[in-house]
C-alpha cells in the first residue's frame, strides 16, 4: 500500500529534508516543518504552524487550530514550535490572537499526552509538562520550567525560570523564579535546589535564592517589605536581581508564602 497516498500534504506546504510524515496526517498549505522532523499518524498540522528541526510529534496531536478566544477575528497568526521538541500524543496547541500574534513552544521541550497549550502563549526552552496539563491564554512560561501532571494555568500567568510545579495544583498566581510551588492555594514550599543543581549552578548561587526566599517567603508575611529588606540586606547578585525584578513587574500577584 502507498504511504503517501494515506495522508494529504498540501503543496504549498515547505517541508524539510528528511521529513517523515505518517500515514492519515494532514498537513495544511501555510505550514513549514523543520529538516529531520517525524510527524506520526493521525497528526493534524494546520494553517499557520512553524515546526522546527529533528522534532517528534506524536498520533493525535493538533498543531496551530483556530484559538478558542472568542474574541478571535480571524486575524493572521502563528505557531511556533522550537527545534529538538518532542509532542506526545493528543496534545493540542493553538495559533495566536491579535494580542501577541503568535504562541510559541521554545526547543528541547517535552510536552506529555493530552496536555494543552492555549492561545498566545509562550514556552521557554528545555520546559517539561507532563500528561493532561491545561495552559490558559497568553501565560508565559520560562526556561527550564518543569510541571507536573494535570496541573491547570490561568489566563496571563507568568511562570518563571527554573520553577518546579507539583501535579494537581491550580495556577492562579504568578510564580516567580527558582522555586517548587504546590498546595491549594497555591504555595511556595521551596527553593528547586535539585534541579538548579542539576543544571549547573554553583552552591554559591543557589545560596543566593535561598537567602533571598528565606527573606521573602519564610521571615515576612509580606513580600512588598520582604523585597526592601533583601536589597538593603543582601549582597547584589544576578540571582537576586532577577527574583526581585520578576516579583516588582507581576501585575497578577505572586503566589503566598509557607502558611
């Protein structure tokens, strides 16, 4: 039986060199797939999707559909997945709105079964999510970023470097740097020593956000005077410049502290 005559790529599609493309996968004509790239059964690429190199994208998937966004117009918009990503089955990802115009999953990302990354939003690199993890609109996840299963995001929540979110944890509030957050209402229970180790950060760093949280989250109840406190008290360091900077442009709220 022919392969090719099992699927339907359009011809204005721009595919790489060495590009597999499964039996029943369709892909649409504004679509462009990275060199190197596996494309599996049953995958739907729609109008709009920017697949990058040597990425896997699993049965089921459907890459750059219409935003649920009833605000949507029909305007011109964007997918973007970054090279090196592996896509497991049924996940769902969707194009942009007016707002930022596109959404995007950064590189060397893994994005478990059935999770589901919503209009506008975007992924840092080397971002974990695990199964059946639902991504509101225009939320901003950063680097290095790993989220346990069947966690849900809200709308406009930003999620910040090196954060480990544990699984079944409601979203609300933003969540600032190098952290673990749990619990409801959702909590910090920590610094996410392990994996800033993990990734190669020197004792002298990760001591440098855990004094800066011991002063925020653990010896004051408010994080306004906790920041006061930390830069009159703290030595300067990139690790403390990047906490206290995420924390003073959050317009959401940051999630509590240990209660």
């Amino acid at each position: 039986m022919n392969k090719e005559a099992l699927r339907f790529v359009h011809p204005d599609a721009k595919i790489g060199k060495n590009v597999t493309i499964e039996p029943f996968a369709s892909i649409y004509g504004d679509v462009e797939i990275g060199d190197g790239t596996w494309i599996g059964p049953n995958v739907v690429i729609m109008d709009g999707a920017r697949i990058g190199k040597n990425c896997k994208i699993y049965p089921g998937a459907v890459i750059s559909a219409v935003s649920q966004d009833l605000k949507y117009k029909g305007e011109y918009t964007t997918t973007h997945i970054g090279d090196n990503t592996v896509i497991r089955e049924c996940v769902t990802i969707h194009k942009g709105t007016a707002d930022r115009e596109k959404t995007v999953v950064g590189n060397n990302c893994l994005l478990m079964a059935y999770v589901h990354v919503a209009h506008d939003c975007i992924l840092g690199d080397n971002v974990i999510i695990a199964n059946s993890t639902q991504l509101a609109g225009n939320i901003t996840i950063g680097d290095n970023v790993v989220i346990e299963g069947m966690v849900g995001v809200q709308q406009f929540v930003n999620i910040g470097d090196h954060v480990f979110v544990a699984g079944s944890t409601n979203v609300r509030k933003n969540i600032p740097p190098y952290v673990k957050a749990a619990r409801e209402p959702l909590s910090y229970i920590g610094v996410n020593s392990i994996g800033l180790r993990r990734r190669g950060f020197t004792d002298e760093q990760v001591k440098n956000i855990e004094d800066t949280y011991r002063i925020l989250y653990v010896q004051n109840s408010n994080v306004s005077a906790g920041i006061k406190i930390a830069d009159a008290e703290l030595p300067d360091s990139e690790e403390k410049g990047k906490i206290i900077d995420f924390i003073k442009s959050s317009t959401k709220g940051i999630m509590r502290g240990i209660s």
